[in-house]
C-alpha cells in the first residue's frame, strides 16, 4: 500500500534528515531502548564504517584453501543429457519437475493472486523463467571474438581455488549446470560471458559476477535496450528511498496512531534465486570455468540480469507467491 501526502503533515524537504532521526529514535524508544540525537548519529557512523571495511583477495584465497572442482563434476549434467537425447532445454524442464512443489507454480499463483491483479500474467509467465531478451543485432558468440578464442578474466586466472569453490557451492544448490565444453562449441546459440569475483561485506569469499554487459564478449546481453524490454513485459518500477519510507510510515501512524502502527518486512532467503531462468534461453548464459568445461545458469544468479529480479521482487504478489 502506498500512502498519500495528507495536508501539510511532511517537513521540508530540508528536515528530512531530521524525521529521519526522529523515526529510529521512536522505533527504539517503542522497544524500551531511549537513544539520543547523538546516539542516532553514531549508529551511523558506524554503520559507514562497517560497510567501508571489506575483505579482500588474500581472506578469499585463504577461504578457499587450494580447492580444486572434483574430476568427475561433470558427470551429472552429462549423464541428464544424455537421458534426453542431448536436448538441454528437456533436462532443465525434468529439474524443473522435480522442484516444482518447492518453487514459484502455477498453482500457487492461483491460489494467492486474482486474475484480476495486474501482475497475475506476468507471474505465470515467470513460473517457467524469465526470459532472456536480446536485440536485433546481437550474436551468440559460441566463445569467440573476432575470431579469436575467448580469454578468461584476469581475477578467474589469479584465484580460480575462489572461484571454483564459489561454483560448486552452485552446482550443489541446483543452480547451475557444468557441462564439458565440446557440447557446445560449434552450437550457434550459445553466448558466452566473462565469470569474475568480487568482495562482499561480511563474506571472506566474496562473491562470483556475471559479467553480461562486457564488450568483451562481442555483443553484450544486458544493455539499455534489453532494460526496455523487460520493462515492457514485466513493469516498470521506481524504488521507495529511505525519505520515502519514513514518510509512508509518519502518515500512517498519524491514521491509526503510534499505539497501533506496526513495522515489519518480508525476507525472501536467496531472493534472486527462487526465479528460474526459461530453460531455451539457458545457452544464453554460459561461462567457461577452464578450457574443458563450462557453466549455464539455469536460476537467477551472478548478479545476471539484476534490474527484472529486483523489479519483480517489489511485487507484492510476487512475495506472496514465493513465501506460501
């Protein structure tokens, strides 16, 4: 629900850092915590401080410890294929099939959204996963450029123990698939993108990136016609700022009263990767792990595509859909 501006009940503009103050200093106070100006301001800081400190290639090599990805890591992927007669598009649908008590369905859209929300169509084109838009003018590149062979990234070459450990964690997570390369050489529709690492805060491992905007790829997946696209299909959605927020919750303790507002949020656990990618677009996702083998993505993952994921993820029938 997105409360209205009622009257002259909002500050100036230039007093929003101060309801700001006002509303943490309320929310504490209501939990029995009485905090102070003072107080509120070194929360901050050291909130800014946290966020500054983050970890760096050496805490994530020490992580790692040398890993190496098993010598048979493939053999379930391969073995999945073959029982599909090498179709990649049927053995996604059959991993599909075995979650589909688990995941987003049909079903659950049903039973929560009415047909008369407007996100109802475009959940249930979601239960199959999100389709991969591309432009007029973009080419698989099957792993070449300019008709040289596809390099790996400078970081996937200086610690590949992270990021090898980073993708099993992946593969175990049903999140990926890891197949041997030969299988899609020479396959047109195959697009490769560069795999890279950053850090994250409060993880020694960091984290893996997607790297789908590169132009180093030929022509990159992600781009600013391809945002249209998905804004077209799926909405367009312009996230609520903290300002924002504060005021929302201000107007409506104003309604009801302090004695009666109620703050809560919904968390979904691994948010991006509840959302399936649609199993023809999967090719479309590829990222070579050495010469011999190779990832696809068959969820939402690598930070891939981020801008439909956090827009959907707005959504309140989305949430519904995926926490019931």
């Amino acid at each position: 629900m997105v409360l209205e501006k009622k009257g002259n009940y909002f500050p100036e503009e230039k007093k929003d850092n101060e309801m700001i103050t006002k509303l943490i200093m309320l929310s504490w106070n209501i939990l029995g915590i009485k905090l102070s100006i003072m107080d509120v301001k070194q929360l901050f800081y050291e909130a800014k401080r946290m966020c500054s400190s983050q970890v760096g290639v050496s805490e994530a090599l020490l992580w790692a410890k040398d890993f190496k990805l098993p010598l048979d890591i493939s053999r379930r992927d391969t073995d999945g294929l073959e029982k599909h007669q090498g179709d990649l598009t049927a053995y996604i649908l059959s991993l599909h099939e075995k979650e589909k008590n688990e995941r987003l369905s049909l079903e659950r859209v049903e039973k929560l959204v009415p047909h008369t929300d407007p996100d109802y169509n475009a959940l249930c084109r979601l239960v199959k996963g999100i389709p991969i838009f591309t432009t007029p003018s973009f080419k698989p590149n099957n792993g070449m450029v300019n008709g040289k062979v596809m390099k790996l990234r400078e970081k996937h070459l200086m610690m590949p123990s992270v990021i090898n450990k980073l993708v099993y964690e992946l593969y175990k997570g049903g999140k990926v698939v890891i197949l041997p390369t030969e299988l899609s050489k020479g396959n047109r529709t195959t697009h490769y993108s560069a795999l890279s690492w950053t850090t994250k805060f409060g993880k020694p491992q960091g984290r893996l990136i997607g790297d789908t905007s590169a132009t180093e790829s030929g022509t990159p997946l992600n781009s600013y016609e391809v945002k249209e696209m998905f804004d077209k299909n799926f909405g367009n959605i312009h996230h609520p700022t903290i300002v924002d927020i504060a005021r929302m919750v201000f107007t409506e303790a104003e309604r009801i009263g302090w004695e009666n507002a109620i703050l809560w949020k919904v968390d979904l656990k691994g948010a991006f990767t509840l959302l399936y990618v649609l199993p023809e677009d999967v090719p479309l996702l590829s990222f070579e792990l050495t010469t011999t083998l190779q990832l696809c993505t068959i969820r939402v993952c690598l930070g891939i595509l981020g801008y439909l994921v956090v827009s959907m993820l707005y959504h309140e029938s989305y949430v519904e859909t995926c926490k019931n």
